[in-house]
C-alpha cells in the first residue's frame, strides 16, 4: 500500500512535492545503508562453513538446505511481486494505461531495489566492518554466504521468469531484454553454484556483489521517467548519483579481484583446483567487461542530458514567445 501510494504521490505532487519525498527517501535509505552496513552477524555466521556437496553421499543436508533457501527466497519474491502489483492496480490510476511489459516492471523495481540493498550493504559489511577475509582471501567461506547466494539465486531465477514474461508480452523485437542481461544472470547463478560447491572464492564473489548497489538510483531513475518527473531537480541529481555509483562501484570491483589474485598469485594457482580458477577468472572477466560497458553507457547518458536550468529557460522562451504572438495577433 505504501509503496503504491509513493508511486502516485510521485505522479501528482508538484516538482516541490516530489523533490522533498525523494531527497527524503534518500535520506532514510542512507541511514538503513549504514545501519545494515554496521550490523553485528552473529559470530556463528561467520565462522568457515563445514558442510560439503560431495558427490559420493549426495544429497547432503547442506545442499538440501541450500535449495530450500533458494525455493523460499523464489517464493516469497513471487509473493511481493504479486502483493506489489495488487497494490499498484488498487492505488495507482494510470496502472491499466501502461503496456504489459511495463506492469511487469513496475512490481519487479521494487524486488530488483530490495536485492541489490540486501547484497550490497551486506557485501560492504563483510568487506570493511568484519573484514573476514583479512589475511586469507582465497581461504575463507564463511557460513553466512550460504544464506546471501541462495537468497541472490532466489531472486536471480524470479527476475528471469519476469523476463520471459516481458519479451513474451513485448511484440517489438527492439524492445526485448537485451542477451547481456540473460548472460548476466546467468553466469551469476553459475557463479555461485561452484562457489558453493567448492567452498572457494567467496572473496571474489562478495566484492561483485558491492555492484548490485547501483540498482537503487538506476530504478529510481526509471520510475522518474515513467512517471513523468523529469523536470524535476530531483531526477537530474538522480542523474548524477547514478554516474557515480556506476563509476566507484562497477568500474573498479573486477580490476580489484584481479589485483588481488595477482597479489596473492601462489595461493590462488597452487592451492585452487583447475575449475575454480578457470570458473573466477572467466566471471569476473565477463562480469568486469559488463561494467565497463554499462557505465560507459552512463557517461554517455549523463554528457547527453539536457541540464533543468537549460529546459526551464528554453521553457520561458518559449512562453515569451508565445506571448509576443499573442499580442501581435491582438
């Protein structure tokens, strides 16, 4: 209901209105950030996990709890979808105006924002409060990742179901999810399937996760156009934060695991079997290309935009225009 009636507020208040409920917004997801960032994990969580996936004695009560964390968190992110899209069709006027595709996103922005939170505050907290991996970069997976990669595959198989439905209801060829973000999701799935069935790479894997932050300002974005707000100081700013979360936190994630299988070179060739160094060189790598690409994207984008001063002038323009014609017609 509350995420709806947001929604709605953002269509009908005046640029004010929607300045004042976004910057505060912004505000009180920075403090949950912080919050979430500082949070004490119980110690048990991470302590080096013991559970294994071997073959010889498959299922093993690891696996079988790993799939039902991924079975709940598939479940409960098809419910929220569901409940969100309740709401937007009770609360939300124009929901019924827009095409199918775009109903689809509506509802899947919000579990798209709660996910990339959710790995990225986590990932800041194990990375530089907890700093598990201090000393052992290679050698650690702690317990917690179990629950952080199956709640993350969870979600990555909802989104791909509403991808399908989205190219299913889009008829333009042109507008069908681009093969990138198949390939995304994907290797992020396999990904986390071998770093769980190995035991190794948790430290790679987290540091990518810190990338899932960007999502928050690219959906805020969305919602600004859809929404029709985009004479707004609001959304330029918006603009501009989501340049730079691209910039400092996907352009430099993958350069960073490199440098640091490089610094820890011995331990990750001698050490690491064959499929786990040719599985985290190949993500990272496809992954790393991804974001170079994406916030090269970003930068085009943002050197495009036409700046809210430029359009309110040109907007007085063209009024002074119009009113000189007037009189002239007078």
């Amino acid at each position: 209901f509350f995420l709806a009636f947001f929604i709605d507020l953002l269509c009908i208040m005046k640029d004010s209105g929607v300045n004042t409920l976004y910057f505060t917004t912004l505000t009180i997801v920075g403090v949950v950030a912080l919050v979430s960032m500082f949070y004490p994990y119980p110690p048990e969580l991470l302590e080096r996990i013991k559970g294994t996936w071997e073959w010889s004695d498959m299922p093993t009560p690891r696996l079988l709890h790993c799939l039902k964390i991924i079975f709940i968190s598939f479940i409960c992110h098809c419910v929220v979808h569901f409940l969100c899209r309740c709401c937007f069709k009770l609360f939300f006027e124009r929901y019924y105006t827009l095409p199918w595709p775009e109903r689809i996103t509506l509802s899947e922005k919000v579990l798209s924002s709660i996910h990339g939170f959710v790995l990225g505050t986590s990932a800041l907290n194990l990375l530089l409060v907890k700093q598990v991996w201090s000393g052992d970069v290679f050698g650690r997976f702690p317990v917690i990742l179990d629950y952080l990669f199956c709640f993350s595959a969870g979600y990555e198989l909802y989104d791909l179901g509403t991808m399908i439905l989205q190219d299913y209801y889009n008829d333009d060829p042109k507008l069908k999810n681009e093969n990138v973000f198949w390939v995304h999701h994907t290797s992020m799935l396999f990904g986390y399937t071998i770093a769980m069935f190995k035991r190794k790479m948790g430290f790679a894997a987290v540091v990518m996760m810190v990338t899932e932050l960007t999502v928050l300002p690219s959906n805020a974005h969305w919602y600004f156009k859809a929404f029709f707000a985009r004479d707004t100081r609001a959304f330029h700013f918006n603009q501009g934060l989501r340049l730079w979360c691209f910039v400092f936190l996907r352009l430099f994630t993958a350069p960073f695991v490199f440098i640091a299988i490089i610094m820890n070179i011995d331990q990750f060739w001698y050490d690491e079997d064959l499929v786990t160094k040719i599985t985290a060189i190949a993500i990272v790598f496809v992954l790393g290309v991804m974001n170079i690409n994406w916030t090269k994207q970003m930068i085009s984008l943002y050197g495009k935009r036409v700046r809210l001063r430029d359009k309110r002038r040109a907007a007085l323009e063209a009024l002074a225009q119009q009113s000189a014609e007037s009189k002239k017609e007078a």
